[in-house]
C-alpha cells in the first residue's frame, strides 16, 4: 500500500515519521511521497536570520521530513518525494500519478481535496482529526475544546468525503482533560498519539475500513482564528478568561489594554470556581480591577465572576516576565483597571 502523507504544521510530524517507520514492517507499506504547502517567508517559527535575508522556509513537515531522509538512509530506504504545489490543479494532479499511491494520508493539510484529485487514490483518502466527531468539525478543534472546557476530547480518523469532516469513523481514542492544557501543549499530547493510531488504523486498514462507523449526533463547527479574539473581556468569569488565555496559547494570545497600550496575558488561573460572588464583587468592585498580589498566585483580577490570578505577562513589544518582576517594574499597577 503506497502511501502519500499530506500536511503541513508541527502536529503531523509524528505521524510522518509513523508511515516511515511502517516502511520496515512487512505489511508492505510505502511512504509514496509528501503533500506540504509551498515554502514561504512567513510563519510564527521561522530563524530570525533567515527572515532578515529574505531566505523562503519550509513548513514543519517538509523541514522534518529532509531530517528523516538521513535516518530513512541509514535504514535503505530512499529519500522523500516532496511536493509542494501552489494549487491541486492538473499539473499538481499529475505529479502525483506519477507516485502511483494507493492511499491519501492528510492530517493538517489545510486544502481541500476536490473529487478528481481524490480520484488518485484507488483507496480513497482518510484524515486524522483531533476531535471526538461530529464535535468541532473545522479549522481549530484543540481551541475550542479548550473554549468550551470539555472534560475530554480525542481523534478522530475518518474517511475523506465530500462534506467537511463528516466521513465514516475509521478508528477513534478518547482521552481526559486536566483543564490546565493549552493549545500547545494539548497539539503535543494529540500529535504523539496520532501517529500511534494511525499505525495501529494502517496495519490492520481493510479490516478497520470494513467496520468503519458513521458520525452521530449534532455536528458542531469551529472555524479560522482570527487575532482579535485573544481580546479579554473582563466581564466574563474567571473561568472563561482562563479557557480563553489556553485556547489561544500559542496564537493569538490573549490580550488587554491599559489606555492605547496593549498588554498580554500568557499565564493564568482562576482563584475562585465560578460558583459564588467573590467579596470584591460583591463591593462593586469594575471587572479588569488590578485588586492586589498573592505571594503563591500571582497578580489578582478582578472578574465579571471570580478572580483571575496572572503569573506571566508582556507589554507588547517588550520581554515576557513572571509576575514579580512584572510588578518590580509597574509599582502603580495595582488599582490599574484593564480594558
């Protein structure tokens, strides 16, 4: 079974390196070759030197996948045929012929995949999504599990179809949430179990395909993030804010304001639990009230409900820094209201 793997981000590393791995077993697998997106001179990762020449840089996929080349060498297995097209359009279409694979693998890609282009495929295609489908179909499921405090989530790996993740679930694992993760840290947890249980879905594939079951219940959708959504709305609780600076940790980061100034806050907790009326609350104290600091937590804000205890954080453009040195720094913070 030849294999052609297509993404792009950190997340689907892992599972690269899964489908390479694979090579070695003797279920006759192929890593036929690599779908990423075209180089580029932007990206939240890329060297600073490199920017400031102006040099294109790869996606992580494509970057990760010359390192494996090394590895896949020393094992005798040839190097990775990267593809990098501006569109899927018919000269895109017709490189991928020419790999002769069997099967799409796509996880993160970011393109749609049109019914010629699937057609490629004698086995069709299958995604891997890290959600627990029909919930969070879309751009940005690890954030909005976070959003939404979900005390659990999962993947998903489904066959491609027509509509936007709604194919037939191919294989699934559901794991807890601590209601601590970030979008990053959860991305991390999601892209270490994925390449398991792709491994686990391609090497007994014709049995997982024949049993695969339809989504059920209400499909829920999340879409692209945009960057003023890491605006703070301090009238919110303390619970929300908090769901908010994680979900959007790395990117966009949550953020208030201090007159034209704009401030980021990149760590956080809630005090209270969301159930009562805090004492300065209930003094009619303004919601963004820099009400003082706790010696273990951090700089207290005041809520629409509860307080949030800030432990890290960055006027823009300048270093992040903990709490302390942040105060060290801004002797008249406190009493400061946020927003």
């Amino acid at each position: 079974m030849r294999i052609l793997f297509a993404g792009s981000p950190a997340i689907a590393v892992p599972s690269l390196k899964a489908v390479s791995g694979l090579e070695l077993s003797p279920g006759g697998i192929v890593l036929a070759g690599l779908l990423t997106n075209p180089d580029s001179r932007r990206g939240r990762a890329k060297p600073s030197n490199m920017a400031q020449r102006g040099q294109l840089i790869p996606t992580d996929l494509s970057a990760a996948a010359l390192e494996l080349d090394a590895i896949r060498s020393a094992q005798g297995l040839p190097a990775i045929t990267q593809l990098k097209p501006e569109k899927l359009d018919a000269q895109a279409r017709e490189e991928i012929a020419a790999l002769a694979p069997d099967l799409l693998v796509s996880f993160a890609y970011g393109r749609i995949f049109g019914p010629r282009f699937l057609e490629l495929f004698p086995l069709g295609g299958i995604n891997i999504h890290p959600s627990l489908l029909p919930k969070y179909r879309g751009a940005s499921p690890i954030p909005a599990c976070i959003l939404e405090r979900e005390p659990e989530t999962g993947i998903c790996i489904q066959k491609l179809a027509p509509e936007m993740d709604s194919g037939d679930i191919q294989i699934e694992e559901r794991f807890a949430l601590s209601a601590r993760e970030t979008a990053a840290s959860l991305s991390e947890i999601v892209a270490e179990k994925a390449a398991l249980l792709l491994g686990e879905l391609l090497l007994d594939f014709e049995n997982k395909s024949a049993n695969a079951r339809p989504q059920s219940g209400e499909a829920v959708y999340c879409y692209q993030i945009k960057k003023e959504a890491g605006l703070i709305d301090w009238s919110k609780s303390a619970l929300e804010i908090d769901a908010r600076i994680r979900a959007y940790t790395p990117w966009p980061l949550s953020f208030t304001r201090r007159g034209n100034e704009a401030l980021l806050i990149l760590e956080a907790e809630p005090l209270e639990d969301g159930q009562a009326e805090t004492s300065a609350a209930s003094a009619a104290v303004a919601a963004g009230t820099v009400l003082g600091t706790d010696k273990s937590r951090g700089i207290l804000i005041q809520t629409g409900r509860g307080i949030l205890a800030v432990s890290r954080l960055q006027w823009q453009a300048k270093k992040a820094l903990d709490w302390k040195a942040f105060i060290n720094g801004e002797r008249g913070f406190v009493g400061t209201v946020l927003g």
